[in-house]
C-alpha cells in the first residue's frame, strides 16, 4: 500500500501528466504558463494545431507578462498556419511583429505573414489579388531581414509568385489569341515582355507577339518580336515556329520600325539606353 506522502506524489504526478496531455477538459486558469505551452507543443504533436492555437492564446490571456507570452504568440501562429487558418496565423504573426519588432522570432513572424498569403495560391486561374499580397509580404522579409534564414525561401518563393502573376497573363493572352482578338491578346503578351521579363514566360510570350502582329498586318513589330526572340532565346522552340511563321510569309526575324519593341530592342541587343 502507498503512504500518504506516496500518495500525493502521484496525485502531483497525474496533475502533471493531465495538463500536459493536451486534454480539452483541463482547467487551464490553474496552470502555470509553462505546463500550457507544454499542452501547446503536445497538441501540435498529436496533430491538433486548432487546440495548440487556443492553448497558446491562453497564455497570453492568463500571462500576459511571463516569459511565455512572447514565445506563445508565435507558436499560436505557427498553430494557426498548421491548421490552415490564414487570417488568424497573420493576425497572430503580426500582432508579434507590433509587439516585439527586434526579437529574434520577428523574421519567422515576418515570414508566416507571407506564407498566409502564399500558401493559398493555389490555381492560375483564381483572382491574383493574393498574388500581389503575398509578393508585398516575402519582398519585406528578404529586405528588411537578409541575413535572416527566412531572405533565400521567401526570394524563392517571391520569384514563384511573381512567375504565378505572368502566367496568369498568359493564360488571358492565350484565351484572346485563340478567339481572335489579336489586340488584347497582343496587350496581355506586351505585359509579360515589359513586365515580367526575368520570369519563364517571356519567350512564349514574344512568340505569341509574333502570332497576334501577324494576324493584326503589323509586320514591323512581328519581325521585331522575332528578333528580340532570336537574341535571347534562339535555340527555343519558341523562336523556331515564329521563324517559321515568319519566313512562311516571306519575311525576317529582324528589328524594324519604332514600335515599343523596337526600343526594347534598341536597349536589350544594341545597349542603346537612351
């Protein structure tokens, strides 16, 4: 049998063991902040981020001055991010970076403010919107913290979201081409060449000029697209159909006129910059 002392030795134990075990029925107002962020980390663990954020809100409910608080807040926005609940991981994120700008987690808070943004950019076809959010978010992170080890993955993921936007023209280009509106086709595949011109799209997108100024009798700037298309990226199969489009009707890949391209030609192949 167990004496007393014995006994409550193992009452403290269980105690321990059941604020800790994440269960839903404790009584969080009588536990010290550390057993919560314990009950915290368990949850996420047990894959319970929903539980884990609202654990972690508790501390800075119950104590709102301990050492905690602080590391609570980004883990409830960790938890929020893990559950997929956007705003509530940015607002938790953010609310970080107001409180504690020059701590050592601001670059991770930072970073999970764009991840909610990036992270549901999920289909060309959707509204960019988020797109442009998440590029304003991942361009704070690696500016303001470059030495950080959030500045390489959120410069990757700005070059994916920034080449998300291009093929986002694209696709309307290629919708209007196909339906014969060779102008606003030729306006989308301008955007891209202007615009997004370090992005994967560019060659299609010149190719694509070709197609539209041909079929609007703009010959000049058809030609130019040609040659801006052959400088840069002539063993593509992009520049070997709209040279082949272009020789089919007796013509060049050759800059001519004074359109836009022109100039891009001008600065791009002559280093003309004036």
């Amino acid at each position: 049998m167990l004496g007393s002392s014995d006994k409550w030795c193992a009452a403290l134990a269980f105690v321990v063991l059941a604020a800790c075990s994440g269960g839903d029925a404790t009584n969080l107002d009588n536990l010290t902040a550390q057993q919560i962020f314990a009950r915290g980390e368990l949850q996420i663990e047990q894959g319970r981020p929903d539980n884990a954020a609202f654990s972690f809100g508790e501390i800075e409910r119950l104590y709102p001055y301990s050492e905690f608080a602080q590391r609570a807040l980004i883990m409830q926005a960790f938890a929020y991010h893990r559950d997929q609940d956007y705003p509530n991981s940015r607002a938790s994120a953010q609310r970080y970076l107001d409180f504690y700008p020059a701590e050592q987690d601001a670059p991770y808070a930072a970073y999970l403010v764009a991840l909610s943004f990036y992270d549901q950019i999920d289909e060309i076809g959707r509204d960019q919107g988020l797109t442009v959010q998440a590029l304003g978010a991942l361009r704070n992170v690696f500016e303001r913290y470059p030495n950080s080890e959030y500045a390489r993955p959120a410069k990757l993921k700005f070059d994916l979201a920034f080449d998300h936007l291009a093929a986002k023209e694209m696709e309307i280009g290629r919708y209007y081409l196909k339906r014969g509106y060779y102008g606003a086709a030729a306006n989308r595949f301008r955007i891209v060449v202007e615009d997004f011109q370090t992005t994967t799209h560019t060659a299609e997108a010149l190719h694509r000029l070709v197609e539209s100024y041909l079929s609007l009798g703009l010959v000049e700037e058809a030609q130019t697209a040609g040659a801006i298309l052959g400088y840069n990226y002539r063993s593509s199969e992009w520049y070997q159909s709209s040279y082949a489009l272009l020789t089919g009707q007796g013509l060049t890949a050759d800059a001519a006129g004074n359109s836009w391209l022109a100039s891009i030609y001008r600065q791009v192949v002559r280093g003309e910059w004036l």
